[in-house]
C-alpha cells in the first residue's frame, strides 16, 4: 500500500524533471492518481514509463502551448501542441464549460494530442458547475469493425458524468469495445483463456487467446460479433473517432499515432496526433436545476433499489463501484504492482529523481 | 410489392382523417415510410394501427401546440404538447438546427411526446445543412440494466449522421440493446430459439425464448451479460433516458408510458409523456466543411477497403446496408406483410377512410 501524497510528490518530480512546469506536472500527477483511486490501475502510474519514453523519442512536448485555433459561440478547437494528452484535455474541458456558463452548452475538439488518462476526470470536472459534462478521445487502432480482418479503430473510451442532488452523481466511463487492452494482457499473464466474443485472430477468426494482438489479431467491438449487435459497437467506435478526430484535425482511424515509443509514427499521416472531445450542458439550460437533480435522485434510487438477479447484491448506478473503490484507497493506500515500482524506479534512475515512496 | 406513393397517400389519409393537420399528416407519413424504404419496417406501417388506437383512447392531441418552453443560445426544451412524436421531433430538430446555425450547435430536449419512428430521419435532417445530426429517444421499459430483474430501460436508439464529401453520408441507427423487439417476435413467429445474450426471463436467467417479454422476461442491455460488457450497454440507454427524459421534464426509466393502447397509463407520473433529444453541430465551427469532407471521403474509403473476414464480402459504413435498401424499394416498391395490410384495412374501416392500394 502506497500513500496517494506520496505518490503524487515523486510523479510530479518526474514529469518537471523531463521539462513540465509545475502547474502542468501536478495536472498530469492527479489524473494518474485518480485513475488509481478509481480502481483503473491500467491508466495510472503505470503509464508513466511510456509517457517519459515517448518523450526521450523526441515525440512530447513538455512545454505546450495549448490553444484555441476556431471558435464559435458554442464551441472550439484546441491544438495541444503536441504535449501530454492531460494538458490539452483539462483546458479543452474548462473551454467547454466557460462557453456553457455563456451560451447553454460548450463543445470542444482537441487535435495534435496523446494519451489522456481516464476519461472520467474530465467529464467530472462538469459536475461542481452544475454541468453535464461529456468525454471521449480516439486512440491507436487494436479494434477491428464488424466483418474486418484489419484493425481500424481504438478502444475509444466515452465518459458522461450527470450531477445529482442528495445522491452521488452519475459517472459513466466506458470503452466502446467488450474489454481494454490492459484486461486482455492480465488473462494472459495468469494463463487465462480470454470469453468468446473479446478477440479474433489475424484471419478474422473468433479466438481465446488473449496474447492474440500481438499475432496480427483484433480487439472486437462491443457486441462481439454481429449476431450480438458488434456493428453497434462498431458505431459507437466511429463515432468517438469522427467528433475527436475529425472534428478537430487530429489523426483518425489506422492512423492514429501509438502511445508507446517501441512503435514507430507513420509517415504522411492525414492529421496531428491524436483528438479527443468534450461537452458541457448547463442543467438550467434545459431545466430548474432543483427539478433536474429531484428527478435524477429518483431516478437513481429507482435504479438502486430494482431487485437483482440470483447470486447479485444489487444494481449499480455508473460510477458507483469505482466511487466505491475511491473512498477505500483514500483510506488505505494504493496497491502497485511490484513490476510497475521497478518501471517507476528505472525513469528515476534514467532521468535523475530520487525514487522515495 | 406496393408503391410509396400510393402507400404514401393512403397513410396521409388515415391521420387527416383522425384530426391531423394536411401538413401533419404529410410528416408522419413520410417518416414512416422512410423506414419502409430503409428496410426498417418494424417502424413503419405496422405502427399506425397502434398510433390510431391510441388517439381512440384519448392519449394523443391529433393537433399539437408544438412550442419552446425554455432556451438558451444553444439549447431548447419543447413541449411535445401529447402530438404524435413526429411532430415534435421535427420541430425540435429544426430548432436545434437553427440554433447551430447562429451559435455553432444547437441541443433540444423534448418531452410531452410519444413513438417518434426511426431515430435515424432526424439526424438525417441536419445534413443538408452541412452539421452532424444527432437523434435519441427513450421508449417504454423492456430492458433490465446489468444485475437487475425489473425491466427499467427501453430499447432507447441513438442515431448519429455525418456528412462527407464525394462519398455518402455516414448514418449510424441503433438500439442500445442486441435486438429490437421486432425482431423477437418474428422469431417466435418462425417457431425459432433467440441466441444468448439476447433476453433473461423473469427471474433474470439468461433464456433462449424470444417470446420470454410476454411472461415478465427482459431485453438485455447491448453486451448481454456482464463479462461482455452489457454494464456498457445499460449506460448507454441510461444515457438516452437522462438525456431525452431528465433534461426535458419527461417520464424516464421505468415511468416512460407504453405505445400500445392495451397497456394502461400508469397514474401519478413524474414526468410528461415520452421524451427525445436533438443535438446539430455545424461542421464550420470546429473545420472547414471542405477539409472535413475530404477527411470523412478518405476515413470512409478505408474502412470501405478494409479487408473482410472469410465469408463476409465487405466492411459496411454505417448507414450503408439501410441506404441500399432504400434504392431498391424506391425502384421496385415496397414489400408489406398480409397481416399489416389487414391491419390497415381494418383502421381504414373502422375510422370510415377508403382502402385504395
């Protein structure tokens, strides 16, 4: 068990120590650690070995100049001159919600972006605004559409977090494929087989085997197969892809630059990096705030209170079990992962910060 | 085979004749017709007997004060004022068309609505205009979110629709459940079993009667079951609920009233009858319209020549499959059941119009 400060104290050393201010280091340290407060260890601190790799390859900027390059009343493109992805995307999110507070809704594409953590932290952001907050960003192809042998999408995550009153807010947060990557390589590790309907393999055939990507395979929509409705994930896919990407002149689709440094960028890419969306909805645009939040009160009780099925506790609201999860390791630490210290203590060594925890 | 003209003719008819304005009219039978030429036909004709039997029963105002009763710059609520859905959905989109058009996207709750059709008409709407359309609805619950016993969801569709450039437009329409309830009940018509992951029956086991509805049984969220993520597909309809229902002042999860008019109304609703949701973004305010329709023609063209899976000829675009229909049908006319057509000759009688095909 690690401490949350402690944590926090030695990421932020290594993200000034590669060149990050301290304003945007301490940006970078709490998303990682909401991340592993939530439960969603794979986009916390062990992403950090990547991020500092990527840019020894030359492939961040730890000192972006982010900004808007057009804009409408109601919405925005934000260029994140090529810096960590949480640079481009709080700022990006904070846009959103200033054009709310003015014109009912605020909607802002990100280009020239990489890796942003957990979508959920900046839909939450809309929260303490009285907001609906919304976001979504594009990644690095592993997903293949309905009826592909080739891998044309990324996991592209959608998050919508909605504020309540005396309950706790709604915090949807969710690939748009039946399974993450980061699932697929803890089965694999465990000598697991992986469910029907999470992976195909390089023909295109349904398969088992979660190590399967790195043999030419596919991550499946969500659906798994068509019968199941995976055009439907397929769908969901584009879409997140089409609003980060295209909407802002990031790169989409196969060409979706990846976020590890042992993959080489392709040339004449349509684009600039990767693209990311977000959205804000001022409640009292549409309703009194009060009625909103007592209808959103029922409607979370009613989903509370329905009856489970045999062998299940109860029904989940989103957002609820890695609420859950938060309050726990706020009390008790952070578990890492031993090989996920040795990565953290490697970048020390590597770049010059002393490793305490 | 019968022609859209004529079928087109006969429907305007029938809603004239029950109170609707010629204009009304005009719109509700194009809607439903547009989802007979798209091959969607469990929203077409097969719904006017319901429609008429619900205007017997006093639970539609055949002519609706359609109107905003709150806005913003970029947002409306509308008052569907108990009007067939259609009516209010098309106001509602043009609105928020409008409002794209001043202030870069335009967001319009509706409640006090009913059965609006295909979702995929609306969104359509806004690419003429050069804007992404967006369209959702709930529906009557007859899905039960992950864990839960009690059908607290509808089969709440999103539909999305981008324009591009030399190629056509990219229309994603779907159920954010495995199937629609169309479809399970032409299984059971075929004497056939429904696979996996398409229903539970009342006690929340998993079962293979696609009839299970009928005896307190469920639609599962998109996924199915747990392990294949149907806690996605339960956020994805809570998301269209709260969206369409939450934001408006309709009636949300399990309160949203039956389309049918041999299921009562329940007394003492939170809300005002159904509810939908509007969204239109223009693209000139993120890109230009020119770089993003190159943009789209290129990501459409590659998935196009994505290579397909044995036995599959190709990857489909969304909107593809439903747009190929549509051109067959306008050529050769449209197919329609003997027991639709009975239905219609039936309301034709009852309601005093002449049944001419």
């Amino acid at each position: 068990m690690y401490s949350n400060q402690l944590l926090n104290k030695l990421v932020i050393s290594i993200f000034n120590k590669i060149g990050c201010s301290n304003e945007d280091s301490e940006i970078i340290s709490k998303i990682l650690l909401a991340a592993e407060l939530r439960g969603i260890n794979s986009h916390g601190v062990l992403r950090v070995k990547d991020y500092v790799s990527l840019w020894e390859k030359g492939r961040i900027n730890t000192n972006p100049n982010v900004r808007i390059v057009h804009e409408s009343p109601s919405t925005a493109v934000v260029d994140g001159d090529k810096g960590f992805g949480m640079i481009a995307a709080t700022k990006a999110m904070q846009i959103a919600i200033e054009k709310a507070k003015k014109n009912g809704t605020g909607w802002v594409s990100v280009n020239n972006s990489n890796h942003f953590g957990i979508a959920g932290f900046y839909s939450m952001m809309a929260l303490e605004h009285d907001m609906i907050g919304i976001a979504m960003t594009n990644a690095n192809p592993l997903v293949s559409p309905t009826f592909s042998v080739e891998r044309l999408l990324g996991t592209n995550p959608i998050s919508v977090a909605v504020p309540a009153g005396k309950e706790n807010p709604f915090v949807a947060d969710f690939s748009t494929t039946p399974i993450a990557r980061g699932k697929l390589a803890v089965m694999d590790k465990k000598g697991e087989e992986a469910p029907q309907g999470y992976v195909q393999d390089k023909e295109g055939k349904s398969s088992t085997d979660p190590n399967i990507l790195s043999d030419g395979g596919a991550i499946l929509p969500l659906g798994g197969d068509r019968i199941h409705g995976s055009h439907k994930g397929y769908c969901l896919g584009a879409i997140v892809d089409i609003f980060s990407a295209l909407l802002s002149g990031a790169n989409f689709g196969p060409f979706v630059p990846p976020q590890v440094s042992f993959l080489p960028l392709k040339e004449n890419l349509p684009g600039k990096g990767l693209g990311h969306f977000f959205g804000a909805m001022r409640i009292d645009a549409f309703q009194t705030t009060e009625d909103f939040k007592r209808n959103m009160d029922l409607w979370i009780d009613t989903f509370k209170k329905a009856k489970p099925v045999a062998g299940q506790e109860r029904v989940y609201i989103p957002g609820e079990p890695e609420r859950e999860m938060e309050e726990k390791h706020k009390k008790e630490g952070i578990v890492i992962l031993d090989k996920v210290l040795d990565d953290l203590k490697d970048v020390c060594d590597d770049i010059g910060v002393e490793f305490t925890l």
